[in-house]
C-alpha cells in the first residue's frame, strides 16, 4: 500500500502542513475544551453537556488516530495492516458519533429544560450510545468483507469498489439514511422549529447556555463535509464504480478534519465559556507571580 504519485513535492509538503495544523488545533483545543468543561464547569451555564462531550471526544479522536494517521501516511507512503482497516472503521465511527451528537444537541435545545429530566435523559443518553455503535458497526463491515485500501487521495484508508455495484448501492444507501441522512433530517428540523420559535417558553434563557453555539456547529459540520456527501453521491452515480475525482477526495478528507479544530473555537465564541477558559489557563501563573505573605515582624517604638 504505497502512495501513488498524485502530487507534486511541493504539494504534498503543503498538505504535510495543513495536516499538521489541523492535527495541533484539533488536539490541542479539544482538550483544553475537556479541562474547562470538568474544571470550570461552575463558571459557565451548560444544561445539555452530555452531546458536547460526546462531540468534543469525537473531534479529539479523530485528531489524535484519523489526521495524525494520514500524516503519518503521507510522510511514509502508505498505511499498511491492521492499521489500515482501523482508520478506516474509527473514521465512520467518528463521523457517526459527531453528526448524532449535534442532533441530540439540537433536540435538547428544542425541548429545553424538560429534556435533563430523568426519563428522558436516560433517552438522550441510550441515543448518543446507538450513534456511536451504529458507526462502529457500519465502519466494521467494509472491513469484514476486505473493501477496504490505502488511498493516497484521501491520505488514508477508505473503501474501494471493484467488482459489484450492486453490493455499494446497498452497503452505501443504508450506511448514509441511517448515520447521515436521519440525524440530518432532526438537525433540520429542530433547527427550523427553533428558528420559527416553537417550544420558545421550553428553552427561554438558553442564550446564556452553551448550547446557543449550536448554529454555528451544525453551519461548520455542514460546510466542512459537503466535499465528503458530494464525493459519495459520485461515486453512487458511477456504474463502472470509479471513485470521485482525486482533487475532491484531498478535499473531503482536509474539510472534515477541519471540522475537529473549528468546534473547539466555536465554543470560545460563547462569552461564559471563553471567560471560564482564560481563567483556567491564567490563574496558576497569576498566582504564581503574586508576592506571598511568610512571617510578620512587629516592631516596638
């Protein structure tokens, strides 16, 4: 599983680059994202913490295994097995899990309140549960039947289709109506409902909350993986099973490791949160710069 010779050298140090930008930011902004959201948790209002963290683990994997491992592939010309199967099953899994994660967000934020109540919480936690089996169990299957391969477009391993059509129609329509297209359709319309102002008496003062950054997650996962979807329907549309475009592919796979580097800066866009931050991070050194009092010495006149 080499790497074919798609790129010039100056190209394929550039997206080196980006890889590794994108690799820094997606690891070092989810978990300061974790630390504020475990230590600082009083400073800030988060009703529906259990999606953000269930996202924020989500992007913080995917940084750490998916992009560091197509770093790694690009330095080194390939990924070869057990490895190869693995990036490509944790890929859908994250992909999956991340998408399910800003449904439920959106679901919570609908109903508001009544949503952190018992039963159904225990409802929202068994859906964030499905969504991350479901990924691991849809990613598991190209690696059981042996579809999967290193593609130097993509910069990891990924399904190929070489023989039966019919086998990537089913396989690909099923895996996208059920971890794609469902959660699409309730970010949809939870999205349209809250903008109309239905349930507005549910979830009055969620603009204090966290979850009023919601918009701009569910604009990022939208822009950051449209390359992804439109690359898909390619290939769907594609009887001789030829894939998309190679320069397409390069920008499904950069685009959606954006997305794990953008959600931590959209967090800080939220003004509690990114206050809680700053005080976390500048606390110790404050502290540590401020003069301690030891001993007193009283002196007689």
């Amino acid at each position: 599983m080499f790497m074919e010779c798609l790129w010039t050298e100056a190209e394929r140090w550039l997206l080196v680059a980006v890889l590794g930008l994108e690799m820094v930011m997606g690891v070092v902004g989810n978990c300061l994202v974790l630390l504020v959201k475990v230590m600082c948790r009083g400073q800030f209002c988060c009703r529906y913490w259990l999606p953000f963290i269930s996202l924020t683990l989500s992007d913080l994997g995917c940084s750490l295994l998916i992009i560091s491992g197509s770093l790694l592939a690009m330095l080194t010309g390939g990924q070869r097995s057990p490895w190869c199967e693995v990036v490509s099953l944790l890929k859908f899994a994250f992909i999956t899990s991340s998408i399910g994660s800003i449904a439920l967000l959106c679901v919570q934020r609908l109903i508001g309140r009544a949503s952190t109540g018992s039963a159904l919480f225990v409802i929202i936690v068994t859906a964030c549960s499905v969504s991350w089996v479901t990924g691991v169990v849809f990613g598991s299957v190209p690696v059981v039947y042996t579809w999967i391969r290193y593609d130097s477009a993509e910069m990891l391993c990924a399904v190929f289709w070489e023989s039966s059509y019919s086998d990537m129609l089913v396989y690909i329509l099923c895996a996208f109506s059920i971890c794609i297209f469902l959660p699409f359709l309730i970010i949809f319309f939870c999205s349209v409902l809250s903008a109309t102002g239905c349930c507005s008496s549910c979830n009055s003062g969620d603009e204090a909350d966290l979850s009023a950054v919601t918009p701009l997650l569910v604009a990022s996962y939208v822009l950051c993986y449209t390359p992804f979807v439109v690359s898909e329907l390619i290939l769907l549309g594609r009887l001789d099973l030829s894939p998309a475009p190679d320069w397409l592919r390069t920008l499904s796979s950069v685009m959606s490791y954006l997305d794990c580097g953008l959600n931590p800066l959209i967090y800080c866009s939220h003004h509690d949160f990114r206050v809680a931050g700053l005080t976390l991070l500048w606390t110790k050194r404050k502290a540590q710069s401020e003069p301690v009092l030891t001993a007193v010495t009283q002196r007689e006149l």
